[in-house]
C-alpha cells in the first residue's frame, strides 16, 4: 500500500473505532469503499480520464475530519446567498443546523442531512446509496464511500412542486489542520415533482480543505429538476465531485456548474437518459487564475430513444491557469431520433493559461442529429474596435468582452441572486487592468427598479 | 473643426482615396454622397481609426490635433464619433454597460469624475425615449438581434448620450423605412448645435430632405470633384452621378 493511501486508511480507522453501533449494511460499504479505494489508489496521470488532472495536492495531504460545524454567524450570513430557500448548511462536512433553516417545508417533501436519515435507517437512504455512483467509479467515489456519513437527502413526492429553491451550502474554514470532508447528496423525485437545488460551496479566504463530493439524483416520470452549483471556495481548497443524474421519461434535468473558486477542481457530471423523453441541459463556466486547475468532465448517455441533451461550456483562463474539458455523448445502438449538441468555447487571457478540450461522440445509432463544436481562442476584434470608437481603451473593452463571454452562459440562469453573484464574481476576478467596476453594479441597479 | 488635405488611403494596395480635401466648421452639417465605390466610407472609417487603411499622404486635423497620430479611444474621447453603417453585435455587452463605460471615459478625458448613478439612470432614460425606445433596450446585448432600424436608432442613442463635437454618420439611412428614418432624423437634428458639427455619408438624397445639410459635396473616385449647397443633392437626385463624373473628367 503506497504511503498516501495509508495516510487516509488511517484516518478512516480513527473514524471508525469512534463510531457507535450502526445497521451492518452501512458499515458493509463503507468496507466496501475502503477495500475499493486501497486497490485502486489515487489516480495517476497515466490514466486517460486523469491525463491532465494531477491529484498530488490532495494524495500527498493530511486531512483531518472536523468534529464541529462552529462558524461565526455574522461571517456565515455574509457568504449566505441572499434569498428565501430552505437551506441545510454543513461546515466543514458538519452539518450546521443552527445554520440550517428547515421549518416550512412543504408537504411531500423530506429534506434532512444523511446523518439523521441513516439513524433512522431511512427508507430513502437504503436502497439508492451508491446504486448510481458505484465503488468502480473512481477512487474518489470509493473513497467518499468509505468515510460517508453526512450530507443531504432529499425526496419529493409525487407532484410536488417545491417553489422556494433549497439550498445546500458547504462552508470551508481556514485552520492549522486542513480537513476532508466526503459529502453525500441523494435526491430522489417521484413523478412530475420539480425542484430548484443551488449547492453552494463557498468559504473563508484562507481554507486549504479537501472537499470529495458524491452526488446521485434519480429523476423519475416528468420529474423536472434544476441544479445551481456555484463553487466559489476559496483559491486554495481541493474540490473534487462525482455527480450522477438518472432519468425516467419526459424528465428534465438542468445543471449550471459554476466554477470560480478552488486550487484543484474536478467534476465529474454523468446523464442516464433511460427513458424517451428525457432532456437534459448542462451548462458551465469556469474561471481560473493564478495556478487554479479546473477540470469538468461530462457524460451523458442516450440510452433510449426520443431523448435530448444540450451542453454548453464556456472557460476563461487568465495567469497560468489550466483549464479541462471532456464531454463524452454515447447513444446506444436503439437509440434513434435522439439530439445531441455540444459546445465548449475557451478564452485564454494570458499566454501562459492552458486548455484541454475533447469532445468524445460514440454514435452507434443511424437516425440522430448530433452536433459538437470546441473553439479557444481571443476575442472578436471588430467588437474590440467598435467599443473603442466609443471612447473605451483597449483594456476596457477586452474585459467586457470577457464578461459577455462568460455572460452566454448566465443567459440560461433564471434566478437573478445567482446571476448577480456570478456575474459580479467574475467581473471582480478580471485583471485590474480591465477596469470594470461600477459597471456591473449599474446593470444591477437597473435591474432592482 | 476638422480639416482634410490632401487626404491618399490605400486599402490592400490599392488606392480609395486619392487626394480628398475638406473642411468642416463648427456648427455646419456636410453630406457627401457619391456613387458606391467612391471612398465615401473608407474616408470616415479613416477619421474613426479603423484597422487596414493605410495614409500614405496628406493629413486630418481635428481641432488643431493631429487624428493619424491618435489611438482609436482618444479620437472618440476629443469628441469624433463614427455612427456605422453596419453596426456591429455584441453579443453579452449590455446596452447599459457600454453607455456607461463610454460616458465615463469621456468625462475622465475632461477631467471630469465619473457620473452619479442616478444622474445617469435620468439621463439615459431620458435619451431612450427621445429614440423612441423602450428602456428594456438598456438591458439587452448592443445590437444583438436588432432590426436594422434598431441598430441606427442604438447608434443615434450612443451620440445623444455621448454629445460628439462631430457626429460621423456613415449610410445611417440605409435599411430604414420611413418611420425610422423619421425618428433617427428627429435624433440627428437634435444634435444640431453651434458647437457641433455633422457629417452625412449618403448614397441617396431622401435623408437630406429630413436633415437639410449646408454643404453638399460630390465623391467620385477618390475625390471631391464638386461641392454646393442643399440643392446639389437635388440636382444629383434628378441627374444622377454621371454628369458631375463627365464634368470632372472634361
């Protein structure tokens, strides 16, 4: 067993000599987990899904578990999207419920964090954890498995429409000891229910954490979900997450992955299509500075017929960032009259930013319309030149420019609080020199009449 | 106000204008008009400091400044302004953003601070609805998905809240009917200002019955062959270009 595995082996022991008596099933996985990832070890870059993604920052740290959720709650409101949503917290990995707001909730639905479900032995819990990202999945997911004990559980009953957004908000604090924390996020929509989820990962300044999230949504019969994830940690955390989305008939899943934050970030966001019907929308942007590595790796499987995705992934990279994108589309062989289009459009800031783009079609149907585009590249000049005969200097202009790169993709966001955030968030992130403040806030301001 | 002499563009080696002289004073409106071909366009996108347009001769002077020796921003900033004639889109830059940005730097040029905000929420609004626009324009992308009447409109929009001390307008009649023509007219007349002069790019005379110009002048190969008042642009309505091309050449 190499040295790096052993580090986090060891710190599962800890964990689990301290737990108390538990249903044998889940102790079974996590065994499983730990076995899994023991076999596997971290990825290493000989490795095609890893080619471009070094994982030693996280392999070769020291990442203790936190055992309270303490978090000032001044500083916390202050990181708190601002908007009426039900809202579980988790600091560090710890669920926070004085943070946590989850009075109110609407008939047919069940929100609570995982620890409270799997003391209940919940029947939500039981069956679908971990039928959807498996053990196989990556080291990572094994990994996650082997520690899981805390997160969010979700589920909606049969047309259930739940109108305030819920909000999943993981904060990271800055400390002496860096800590891991290996998140579970189950939901599970009974037929034509619909649900607006923002998981937001934000946190203090100086936070080096190690955060590995495993996400699995089971969207059943016209069940509609759309899914925030704005991770805007701060520039020094680890953020590795492995989403799973299943999907029944007539189903609609909308993700927006939000990426501005973290040193080191990795999604992996997977669609089951399984029945006709089923439409699924991924949208993403990612911003990297100074050495910020952000890899989405995306997958959907069209595994029945009449089924439907769209992807759209903008990244801008400044400094000496690295930016990586995968987007794999399978249709499987009886798969006819799916569409499928797909599209990543990269902006280098620097000279010295890098991208990886590779869309990946595997079409083993005969009767589809499928269409993939990847461009990097700089900006229009002819809109360049346009905004200077209007009196703005060249560096003014580019950094507009920049923001309505990015802005293409805020378009498909329908809640303003996260639009904002966002766009005042990479407004912010542009070099100095393209001097954009007031600017924003005057769109806003607008807005608010 | 502006004074060209002598005025020799190349465009990809080969030569648009060849010795074009004008002068244009503060308070008075020129058209020049000419047959497509003639350099109408290439002698504004020249002034405005667009990329592939080579001087190899004479000057353009602006206020006693020399313009081919100015970056692109600070001609717009001493007060040139070019309306195009294909408005470029630009798609994600919001109306508002560029209004904003552009009245600034204009104002940082004067030694001015930036504007207030509620200062300039009452100004623009104010110029919107001169345009007859609605203020969900302020929000939307510059030109995207406009109409061609929208475009012009945007372009006459930006020179009201801009103030120019001289308004360039390249074809600003092209593609619109008769009630955009109307309300863009309306636009450029208010513009008219002792301080303040315009110059009209036109293939057709119609615009000129909406702005009445002072000074007409005739662009044919790459140069001004003949200048006059209002009623040339009649008689070149009812002659066509041939006559003043067979004058110039006799």
């Amino acid at each position: 067993m190499s040295e790096d595995v052993k580090t986090f082996l060891d710190r599962l022991a800890e964990r689990n000599a301290a737990r108390g008596p538990e249903p044998t099933w889940i102790a079974a996985r996590r065994q499983a987990g730990a076995a899994r990832f023991e076999a596997m070890g971290f990825p290493h870059r000989r490795v095609e899904e890893w080619k471009y993604t070094d994982v030693r920052a996280i392999a070769r740290g020291d990442f203790a578990l936190a055992s309270d959720a303490e978090f000032s709650p001044a500083s916390a409101a202050a990181l708190t999207l601002p908007i009426e949503a039900h809202r579980l917290t988790f600091v560090d990995g710890v669920f926070a419920p004085a943070l946590s707001r989850l009075d109110e909730l609407p008939e047919g639905v069940a929100l609570m964090p995982l620890s409270a479900a799997l003391e209940e032995n919940h029947e939500a819990v039981g069956g679908p954890l971990g039928r959807l990202t498996g053990v196989e999945f990556s080291s990572f997911a094994a990994l996650n498995t082997a520690f899981m004990e805390e997160g969010a559980v979700l589920r909606l009953a049969p047309g259930t429409v739940v109108e305030k957004p819920i909000v999943l908000q993981f904060l990271s604090r800055a400390g002496e000891q860096a800590v891991m924390s290996h998140p579970r996020i189950l939901i599970q929509m009974a037929g034509r229910s619909e649900a607006t989820v923002i998981e937001h990962h934000v946190g203090q300044e100086e936070a080096a954490n190690f955060t590995n999230l495993v996400e699995e949504i089971i969207l059943e019969r016209g069940a509609m979900l759309t899914h925030y994830k704005l991770q805007e940690a701060s520039l020094k955390d680890l953020h590795v997450a492995s989403i799973h989305v299943e999907q029944a008939r007539d189903s609609r899943y909308a993700s927006c992955n939000l990426n501005l934050g973290g040193a080191l970030v990795r999604n992996d966001l997977v669609a089951e299509l399984n029945g006709q019907g089923a439409e699924t929308q991924f949208n993403g942007l990612f911003y990297g500075q100074g050495r910020q590595h952000v890899d989405n790796h995306t997958l959907v499987n069209h595994n029945a017929p009449h089924t439907v995705s769209r992807e759209n992934y903008k990244g801008i990279l400044d400094d000496r960032a690295h930016g990586v994108f995968n987007g794999k589309v399978i249709v499987k062989r009886d798969s006819q009259k799916i569409e499928a289009e797909q599209s990543n459009a990269n902006l280098l800031l620097s000279d010295r930013a890098e991208i990886d783009t590779k869309p990946e079609l595997e079409i083993y149907a005969d009767d589809v319309k499928c269409a993939h585009g990847a461009t990097t590249g700089q900006l229009d000049e002819e809109a360049v030149f346009a905004l200077r005969t209007r009196g703005l200097d060249e560096q003014t202009a580019r950094g507009l420019l920049t923001l309505a790169f990015a802005g293409e993709v805020m378009e498909q966001v329908n809640l303003d609080v996260v639009a904002e955030r966002v766009e005042l968030a990479v407004a912010g992130k542009l070099p100095e020199r393209f001097n954009l403040a007031g600017l924003v806030e005057a769109a806003v301001a607008l807005n608010e009449e | 106000m502006l004074e060209v002499k002598d005025l020799h563009v190349t465009v990809e080696g080969s030569e648009i204008l060849k010795g074009l002289t004008l002068t244009i004073n503060a308070g008075e409106v020129h058209a020049i008009m000419g047959p497509n071909g003639a350099g109408k366009s290439t002698l504004s996108a020249v002034i405005a400091g667009k990329d592939g347009y080579e001087v190899t001769q004479g000057s353009i002077t602006f206020e006693g400044q020399d313009v081919l020796e100015m970056e692109i921003e600070e001609r717009a900033r001493a007060g040139l302004l070019l309306g195009f004639q294909y408005p470029v889109e630009i798609p994600g830059v919001k109306n508002i953003y560029l209004l904003k940005a552009a009245l600034n730097a204009k104002r940082e040029a004067e030694g001015l601070g930036e504007i207030p905000a509620p200062e300039f929420m009452k100004l623009i609004k104010e110029k919107v609805a001169s345009m007859k626009m609605d203020t969900s324009f302020l929000q939307r992308a510059v030109n995207e998905g406009f109409s061609g009447g929208e475009k012009k409109r945007n372009e006459i929009l930006q020179m009201l809240v801009l103030e120019p001390r001289l308004a360039m307008l390249d074809e600003i009649d092209s593609g619109l009917d008769i009630d955009a023509m109307k309300v863009v007219a309306d636009g450029v007349n208010s513009l008219r200002a002792e301080d303040r002069a315009i110059l009209l790019v036109t293939h057709y005379q119609r615009l000129l019955d909406y702005i009445v110009p002072d000074r007409v002048h005739v662009l044919v190969d790459g140069r001004i062959v003949k200048s006059g008042d209002a009623a040339l642009a009649l008689e070149l309505e009812s002659r066509g270009y041939d006559w003043v091309q067979e004058e110039s050449a006799a």
